[in-house]
C-alpha cells in the first residue's frame, strides 16, 4: 500500500482521510494528515455550512445529492452525534431567470434532488414576513439544511484516526518536493516528509504552494463577511434558508441567535488568507439593509455578531480536483469557491477513489484542475447571471 500524505485537515480534507481509511484494502497506518495548526481551524471553522441541491451543474449536483446522505445519517455513518438540521430552502433568482431556474430543478430532480418549483403565493405560505412582489417562481427544497464545518472536519479526522489514520497538527509544509516530474513528499521545520502521493487540500493557501515547484493554477483570495442577526422583534425572520439574487444575499436560521446572513460576491484585491479583518464590518451593515428588502423585519434587527473568512475562488466558481501538469504523485483538491462544505462527503470519497485508482462512484474529471489552461472551463447550460 503506497504511503499517502495528505496536507490541510479542512472538511475537504479530513474527509478524503477517513474515506481512505474505510476502505477495506488499505491499512489506515499508511495515510497520515498534516496540518498547519488543527483540523478545521482553516475556513472551514467560518463556513455558513448551507447544504442545498440547487447548482446549475449535473455534476455538482451529484456531489452535493449524495453528500446529503452523509449529513443526515452521519451518526451510523461517522459514529458521532447528529450535526445536520433541516430547515428547507428557497432559491429565488434575477428577473427573467425563471426558465433557466426550471430547467435546472429538472436536472437536480433527475440527478436525485428533492425539488420543486414554487409561486410567490407558495413562498409566502411558507415565509409570511418576506416580501415578494418581485418574486415570479422559486426552487423549494424541503430537505436542505445546514451543518458545521468545524465539527465535521473534527469528526471526520476523528474516524479516520479510529482507522488508523496518522495526524500531524502544528506542521506547516513549507514546500513541495518535486523531482522529474514527480512530486515525492514536502518539506516542514521538522524534516522532509517523502509519500508515494500526496493530496494537496489546502483551500485558500493552496496557490502559492503550487507555484513553488512551478505550477500556477488560478485561484483567488475573495474576502466575505457573515452576520449573525437578532430577530427583528416578530419572531423567527425565517425559518427556511434562502440564496436570493434579488438582494444578492442568503440566509438561514442561526440556533439561539435569529437569521445568519452572507452575500454572492466580495472583494478581492490584496486580500491576504494570513492577514484579514477578524470581525464584520460595514460590508455587513450594508449586506444587512439589502436584506431588508425580503424581510422587512430585518431592518429592526441588530448584528449580534458574526464571522469573517476567505473564498478560494476559481474563473467558473468550481473546484480543482485531480493531477494537474503531467505531474505523478500529485492530486490538488481546492478552489472550492464558497461550497466546500456542502460536497465535502462525496469529494472526499471521489478523492480516495482517484488516490486508490478505483472506478468513480461520482465522476469528478469535469473538475480537473487543468480546465482553464486546456480553454475548457465548466460552462452549465442554464447558469444564472449572477452564479
Ligand atoms: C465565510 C464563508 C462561508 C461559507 N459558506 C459556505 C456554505 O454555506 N456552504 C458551503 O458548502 N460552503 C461554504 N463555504 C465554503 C467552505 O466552507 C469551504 O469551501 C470549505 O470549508 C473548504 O474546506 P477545505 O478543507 O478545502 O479548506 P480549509 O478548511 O481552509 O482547510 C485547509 C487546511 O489546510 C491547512 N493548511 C494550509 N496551508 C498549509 C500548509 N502549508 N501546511 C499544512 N497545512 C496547511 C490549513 O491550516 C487548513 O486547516 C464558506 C466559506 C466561507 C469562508
């Protein structure tokens, strides 16, 4: 069994090391985990951790079906208690995008996606305190929800480690090793690590790393606030989740608090994953009052608190997964761009399939992370303006 070191113990890839370590043929003993500091304190511990079907690319779609699974059975799954809520979700999208919204609910049926689509007066039965005059249809999914990204990536590492997985926080790797055209191990303060293989999960870090031994994938660094809002005096602000482009805004229920509450897009000049504002500030405010706009309630409502974090965004918003340049012992999982979360179970087993050269339970070449220099980004055929 060959020697597999996989680098970042996000959700991305804390799952890839216990799907390795399920499997029956390999001996846990062979897999070890590095960290720079520990499980899931990269920008997994920020994410919003929405699980929802509603993409515009089958094969995401897929991903994100069957991660589902996971979430909702993860106590037989992973051995440890629940971590998913329901909670259902909307998707309401720009004027004049509702064709493209019902052709895509189409395809997330057939790929086996709980969803609808649904009218404006359907939305306010569910939602009475939204506004939507502006609402023509939307995709409803009664079975999304949410999770967390700290706890799963703690629980995932957890299991593997059961398995036998090696863990290794505190060890940041300073460079990969590459020699021939292949890459044989990485460099920490404490030695070389060499490995047969070596999976690179390492998110919004994963760039400079690659450039190291001369590879440049296009990944970029894009700064997003999240706020954490008290109800706005009626009650719960809503008790569904929603990713609406009407206010370029989404949304869910935050236990104890009231709504938690993020936006489509972010800056993204200069913006440093080791050096970034540690709090919400005025993006917050603003993101806030836009939200107003679909639940009035809202504009009554105070910013309780929140979080801050980094998207690792790829040119089609899609991960990179796979080898990349000619190069042997090499799998680059990251680019994730702001869904990591919610497809980190199937990714993770995608991965240790691709790693163990075994037949794809979900086929993840479309996201092979040379697409962009080959011409070929992923282009769906009823994507929304504003994807
Ligand atoms: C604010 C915010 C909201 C989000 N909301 C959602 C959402 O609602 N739904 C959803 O699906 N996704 C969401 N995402 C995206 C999702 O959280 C991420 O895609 C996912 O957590 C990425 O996981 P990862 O394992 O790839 O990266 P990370 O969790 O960042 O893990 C990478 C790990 O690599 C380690 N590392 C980095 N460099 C080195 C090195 N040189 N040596 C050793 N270790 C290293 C880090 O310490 C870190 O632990 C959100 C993200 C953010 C920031």
């Amino acid at each position: 069994m060959p020697e597999i070191l996989i680098v970042g113990a996000g959700v991305v890839g804390a799952s890839t090391a216990f799907h390795l370590a399920a499997q029956e043929s390999v001996k846990g003993s062979s897999v070890t985990v590095l960290d720079a500091r520990h499980a899931g304190e990269g920008m997994s511990s920020r994410s919003s951790a929405l699980v929802r079907m509603h993409y515009t690319f089958d094969q995401e779609v897929r991903l994100a079906v069957d991660s589902l699974t996971y979430f909702r059975e993860w106590a037989e799954r992973i051995g440890r208690p629940p971590v998913f809520r329901e909670c259902g979700f909307i998707r309401i999208v720009g004027p004049g995008e509702e064709e493209q919204l019902r052709k895509n609910v189409e395809m997330q049926v057939a790929c086996g996606a709980e969803a609808e689509v649904i009218t404006a007066a359907d939305v306010l039965e569910l939602e009475p305190g939204w506004q939507v005059d502006d609402v023509v249809a939307a995709a409803y999914e009664p079975r999304a929800g949410y999770g967390d990204g700290a706890v799963v990536a703690g629980d995932f590492l957890a299991r593997a480690r059961e398995l036998g997985v090696g863990y290794r926080p505190n060890t940041p790797v300073r460079a990969l090793i590459e020699e021939g055209g292949r890459v044989r191990g990485v460099t920490t303060d404490d030695g070389d690590i060499l490995a047969d293989l070596v999976i690179l999960a390492t998110g919004v870090w994963t760039r400079p790393l690659l450039q190291g031994i001369g590879v440049d994938l296009p990944i970029e660094s894009e700064y997003h606030e999240v706020a954490v809002l008290r109800d706005g005096g009626n009650g719960a602000a809503s008790r569904t989740a929603c990713i609406d482009s009407g206010t370029g805004t989404y949304f869910r229920p935050e236990p104890g608090a009231g709504l938690l509450l993020g936006e489509f897009t972010g800056p993204r000049d200069g913006i440093d994953p080791d050096d970034f504002p540690q709090v919400p500030g005025d993006l917050a405010v603003e993101m806030v009052g836009r939200a107003a706009r679909r639940i009035p309630a809202l504009a009554e409502a105070g910013i309780a608190g929140g979080v801050t974090g980094v998207y690792d965004l790829t040119p089609d918003a899609r991960p990179l997964l796979g080898p990349t340049s000619g190069l042997e012992g090499l799998i680059v999982a990251a680019g994730f761009s702001g869904m990591g979360f919610k497809i980190c179970p199937a990714v993770g087993r995608a991965l240790a399939e691709l790693a163990l050269d075994r037949t794809q339970t979900i086929d993840i070449s479309a996201f092979n992370p040379d697409r962009f220099a080959e011409g070929k980004p992923i282009t769906p055929l009823y994507g929304y303006s504003d994807d």
